[in-house]
C-alpha cells in the first residue's frame, strides 16, 4: 500500500515510522524550515529530520498546495496526517486514492482543534483518547475510522499525557493501517455535542487566583508544553517579576479566611509556598521558575527573595495596576 505522511512537530515522528514500517512511504510532506531557538537559527522540523535520516523524500513547502502536484505524481493508496499544520483543500485530498486518515489526540467530537491535550488537562477532564477519522473540508468532522481511550492521571501534565497518547496513538494508526490493507475502510459519523480546543495564546498563560485552587492546578497542568503557566509576583521592595509555575499540588486543608486571592499563606517543608486561591482553597506550588533563570524548589525561592506571608502574586486586572 502507496502512503505519503503529513506531519510536523516531535510528537509526529513515531506515526512517521510507524508507517514507513508498514507501508510503502513514499512521500514526507512537512512545514517549511523556520527560526527555533534562543539564536533563531533557521532549523528543520522534527519530522524532515526523522524523514531525512531515514532516506525518504520530504518537501517542506511553506504552502501545502505546493506539494499537490507531487503528492498526485506519487499516486497513494492513503494518506496519513499528524499534526501536520495545514488545512487540506478537496483537491488535495483528491490525491490519494482512498483518502487521508488524521490521528488525533481527542475522542472525537470533543477538542477538535489545535490543542486538545492541553485543553482537556485545564478543564479537568478524567479521560481522553486518540481517534483516527477521514479528513474533510471542516475542521475535525470526518467520519472516525476507529478511537480508542484513555484515562488521564491526577499526576499528568501536558507533556506527560501526551507521550502517553502518542503510545496509544501508534497502536491506533498500526491497527487503522491492518484494516485499510484488508479493504476494511470504515467510516462511522461522530455523535455527540462538539466542542473545540483552540490554540493557546500568551495571554492563557497568566495564572488568575480569583478561581479556586483546582482550577489553577489543572491550567498549570495544561500549559506544561507552553506558554508555560506564570505569574506576577509584587516583591516587598515593590518590584514585579514575573515567575512560571512548574508543579504544583491542591492543598486539602481549607486556605485562611479573609486573605486575598494570590496571597502567601506559608511555607511548608513537603508542599512549598502556599498560595490563597478562590473559596479559601489552598495551591502548593512545589517548584517554580523566576523570570531569566532556572528552576528552583519554591522553598529556596521564597528563602532566596525573602518573601513571608501576604507578599502576593498578582491575579487578573491587578496586574495592569
């Protein structure tokens, strides 16, 4: 079975070799090089580094519609899409005989989108899972090909739940594959309310303590692949900085009545700086990363700057005061 892949980003490339080992893989279609890294420096896109170690071809145009015509010359039987950074117009589509199959990180309907890993973290969603669909014209409607689920672990984060998925996400796309060659091309419609995990913008970043502390720990959760969840902490010389929260923990015990939201209630030795949040709920913020430098336990930050209680981290339109 003739395949070409559709794909961009690290948590791709597993799908890349999963069906270069069990198709003929003939094409590699990815995003155009672009600047990564503190100096910028203009670098390929995981999956043209994976496709090109492994020999294959790869076109890496900077509009999909650039590599139509090369994709039709290679004529697939199939065509397989993770993450691949593009909407695929009915023409391209067109190109491959029995169509494009796209894993996605969502059971379907739910977190169509961009990011579905990290929305279904902040909103405290208990499970997840990969489905393999058809890719049409809108975003994420296709008929699902076949899902499978997956419980989410009071101790995932982004990063952790979405190696988790991309495992499950292999097995997903090895099994969609055994069944295509077989001529079991199977085309269920999604049932169920749709709703939609739009990409995150810096501005999701900044943590707001006005909401309870379950709330705030899980959109910490959700933002460990970026932008990283932060905060702007007023400095008892009236300094503001801003620092990224990196772990944290959802105190049991009730937070003290009549502080304010953001408030430093204490420190403690296992659950580091406690933070007032919503409804006299408690966050522990076990490690944290001060704006220019590295991560640090929050015990010795709070040591290192001498903070005591009621210093504050800044919550929604505090910020701009």
């Amino acid at each position: 079975m003739k395949t070409v892949f559709l794909g961009t980003p690290e948590p791709a490339v597993p799908f890349l070799h999963k069906t270069r080992e069990m198709t003929d893989l003939r094409l590699v279609v990815t995003n155009s090089d672009k600047p990564c890294g503190r100096g910028m420096k203009i670098s390929p896109s995981p999956v043209k580094n994976a496709a090109l170690a492994a020999g294959l071809p790869v076109l890496a145009p900077c509009d999909i519609e650039e590599a139509r015509e090369a994709v039709a010359a290679v004529a697939p039987d199939l065509g397989i899409v993770v993450a691949c950074g593009h909407f695929l117009k009915p023409q391209f589509l067109a190109t491959a005989r029995h169509g494009y199959i796209n894993i996605h990180f969502s059971l379907l309907p739910k977190y169509r989108g961009a990011a579905p890993v990290q929305w279904s973290l902040i909103n405290g969603e208990t499970e997840t899972g990969v489905t393999a669909f058809w890719i049409t014209k809108g975003m994420d409607t296709g008929d699902i090909f076949m899902s499978r689920k997956l419980d989410i672990l009071p101790s995932d984060d982004a990063a952790s739940l979405m190696r988790r998925l991309t495992a499950l996400g292999a097995d997903v796309l090895a099994d969609t594959l055994n069944a295509v060659k077989s001529g079991r091309l199977i085309r269920k419609p999604q049932a169920g309310e749709p709703t939609f995990a739009r990409m995150l913008a810096r501005e999701d970043a900044w943590l707001d303590f006005r909401y309870s502390a379950a709330v705030v720990h899980n959109r910490i959760r959700g933002l460990a692949l970026g932008p990283k969840a932060k905060a702007l902490l007023r400095l008892p010389d009236g300094r503001r900085i801003a620092v990224q929260f990196v772990k944290t923990v959802v105190c049991l015990r009730p937070g003290r009545a009549g502080l304010e939201p953001g408030a430093i209630v204490r420190v403690e030795t296992e659950r580091g700086i406690i933070v007032q949040c919503k409804e006299n709920t408690e966050l522990g913020v076990l490690e944290v990363r001060p704006e220019g430098r590295n991560t640090v336990p929050a015990r010795d930050f709070f040591s290192g700057m001498k903070l005591g209680p009621g210093d504050i981290f800044l919550s929604g339109a505090q910020r701009a005061v």
